[in-house]
C-alpha cells in the first residue's frame, strides 16, 4: 500500500456505530445535510415521489 494511505489507516478515526435518519436515501441524506431529522427539514420521501393531486391519482388517499 502507498504510504499516504498507512498513516490514514494508522491515524484515522474508527466508526463503530451508525446511524440512519430513515429507511428511505433522500430524507437521510437531507438530515446529514442539515442535522435535522426528516419532520424538520421537510424531506420525508425519495425525491421524485409524487405528491399532491399526482399522489391522489395512485388511490393512496381516502378523498373521493
């Protein structure tokens, strides 16, 4: 291995645990953005879902 990368591994910082804001990629990288959780930030789906009058035309809602 290159030197350069020895000493990264040698002094580097170890992550034992992590952590997702959500299930989904969109809201969690949004949240490592920001530091807000998903209800905060706005962000609570992938971007690109449908949503409004387009998610209604789905049938995910009750309103007729």
């Amino acid at each position: 291995m290159p030197p350069n990368i020895d000493r990264l591994a040698a002094d580097g910082t170890v992550f034992t645990d992590g952590y997702a804001a959500c299930q989904v990629s969109s809201p969690s990288r949004a949240s490592i953005k920001t530091g807000l959780y998903p209800v905060r930030h706005g962000v609570t789906d992938w971007i690109g879902e449908l949503s409004g009058e387009d998610w209604h035309s789905m049938g995910r809602c009750s309103r007729q």
